[in-house]
C-alpha cells in the first residue's frame, strides 16, 4: 500500500511539472523564425538613440526623428503622398513653440487605379518621465515605426515586380500622445481623397514575455478585417487572443491612431501587444525589452497581408 501511495505522489508531481512547463511555454513564447532582423534592429537603435531619445513634440528630438523618417522614405524609394515633401503639415502649433512644425511623414506607393487605399500607420513621438526624463520609448512606438518602415520597404520591392492595384499609403503620424492630433488632423484633410480605404496601425509590438498580440475587436465596421488578419495569423503561426487592446484587467486603459478612421465610418485594425499597460511610458519601455524577431516576423506577415490582398476592399461597404 505504501508503494501505491509513493507511485501517487510521484505522478502527482509529474503532473504539476508537466502542466508549469506547459504554461512557461506560454508566457515565454519562443521566437519566431526569421530570414533577418537587420533592418528592423538598426532603425530602432537609431530612434532609441540619445539623439532621437524622447521624440517630444515640438522638440529637437521630435523633428530629427521626423527627419529620419522622411530620409528613410527618400531611401527606399517611395513617392510624395501630397505637395512637394514627405513632411505633410498638420498646422499644429504650441504655445511658446511657434516655430516648431508638428509634421506627419507620409510616403505612396502608388496603384494602377488609386481609387481606393491601404493606410499602414504608426506614432513615432513619445513623451517625458514623471521627473521630466527622457524615455527611450522602444516599445512605444520606435516598434511600430520599425514595423511600417521595413514593411514599406518590402512592398516597395514587390511593386517594381507587380504593380498593386490600390494605393498603399505609409503615415508616421506625430502629436499621437498628446492626443491622437496628428492623426485626427490629417483625416480631415484626406478621409474623402478615396472611395474606399482601410488602416492597419501598429502601436506597442514587440515587447519581450508579453506573449500575445491583442486582437479583440469592438468595432463592428472593422470585424471582417480583424477576421481577415487572424485567419493569417492562425496560418503563419502568430501569436495572439481576443483581448481589446490597451487594456488591463478588462478596462480600457488608453487608445490609438486606428479610432479616427472608425470616426469617419472605415474599417481599421490596431496590432499591439498585450499586457503592455504597465511597461510603456516607464524606464522599463527600452531596447533590452524588445524581441526584434516579433518585430521582423510582423512585417513579413503584414507584407504577405497587403501584397496578397488577404482583406478584398469590396468589403467595405461605406467610407463616409
């Protein structure tokens, strides 16, 4: 008898090892498997550097990064969305700061039609510490610009092999944290410039141990393309769950650029991770907590997304 309970105990404890290296796996996602991360890594280590450090609005730092992403555009080879610069005007001032031009960065790759579009967006300003310094704002949001720069680049590529159909326009919004203005400002200038439109936003990806992106949608206009997008996450073995973005606890907690085009009734998506409330606007949010294959791995899978048109734009039913 006495056997019988040692034999108990031993695959009682088997059991509870097994099932916590069962829920280790899921806390510390192995990385994904990708050709390189060059890219990606070097424009983060350039946004996150001492001279990009913070990218504040209205501040040195803000306009070089602003520069670098313009720079990065003229690189790669995309054309001017409007006007005559990838600088596009949200005629933004602030007080006592006249003299610093808040600007989006805003590159095509222009269809054979262009009656209808691909917004693939980012915020690229971040703000200060509680005791005024600077933060690195690797997570928020060096990882999204990252993101739309090197899959900006890759489609680029792609289209001198086939030309798309639609436009695919590439936005660096500013002036996000200080609340949502650069996009806001830019949708009314340009939410009636295509028939049809959708808007992909990356915001707060990357991040080390926080397992998954959160794809939960609450916008009934955006559910197909949620639907569209775990369909390739599910084939190109992304990790994510149903939770809202930006929240914690199951509350609400903060926003992003992707609410003003639900504004103006098209559909959008925001991909981020979860599990970030606690991590962004701190010290902690810094480039010893990226993982660049999460980084890598979503630009590849959003390349494959636009370029094979994973979303149809007869979905839409309605811009305006």
């Amino acid at each position: 008898r006495s056997k019988k309970i040692v034999i108990k105990v031993l695959l009682s404890v088997l059991i509870f090892i097994l099932s916590n290296i069962g829920a280790e796996a899921l806390i510390n996602k192995e990385q994904y498997e990708v050709e390189s991360t060059e890219n990606v890594q070097k424009i983060m280590e350039t946004l996150c550097s001492d001279e990009y450090r913070g990218r504040v609005v209205a501040t040195d730092e803000n306009i070089k990064a602003a520069e670098y992403i313009k720079d990065y555009f003229t690189e790669i080879e995309l054309d001017i969305f409007d006007g005559k610069s990838f600088y596009n005007e949200t005629g933004l001032r602030y007080r006592g700061k006249e003299n610093f031009a808040i600007n989006n960065v805003v590159g095509v790759i222009k269809g054979t039609e262009g009656e209808n579009a691909v917004f693939l967006t980012a915020h690229f300003d971040h703000i200060v510490g509680d005791n005024g310094q600077k933060l690195m704002g690797a997570i928020d949001n060096a990882s999204g610009i990252s993101v739309i720069l090197e899959t900006a680049r890759k489609l680029n590529v792609e289209a001198k092999k086939k030309v798309f159909k639609d436009d695919i326009v590439i936005v660096a919004y500013n002036a996000e944290e200080t609340g949502l203005n650069g996009s806001n400002e830019f949708m009314k200038k340009y939410n009636k410039k295509y028939n049809k439109c959708y808007n992909i936003n990356i915001d707060c990806v990357g991040a080390k141990n926080c397992m998954e992106l959160a794809m939960g949608n609450n916008d009934v206009k955006s559910e197909k393309l949620y639907s569209a997008m775990r369909e390739l996450f599910n084939e190109e073995g992304v990790a994510y769950n149903d939770n809202i973005y930006a929240t914690k606890n199951g509350v609400l907690r903060g926003t992003s650029d992707h609410q003003i085009f639900r504004m103006y009734g098209y559909p959008s998506l925001v991909l981020g991770d979860d599990n970030i409330i606690d991590i962004v606007h701190t010290n902690n949010d810094n480039l010893d907590n990226i993982d660049y294959s999460d980084l890598e791995k979503l630009s590849e899978v959003l390349f494959k997304f636009i370029s094979e048109n994973f979303y149809d734009m007869n979905e839409i039913k309605t811009g305006n």
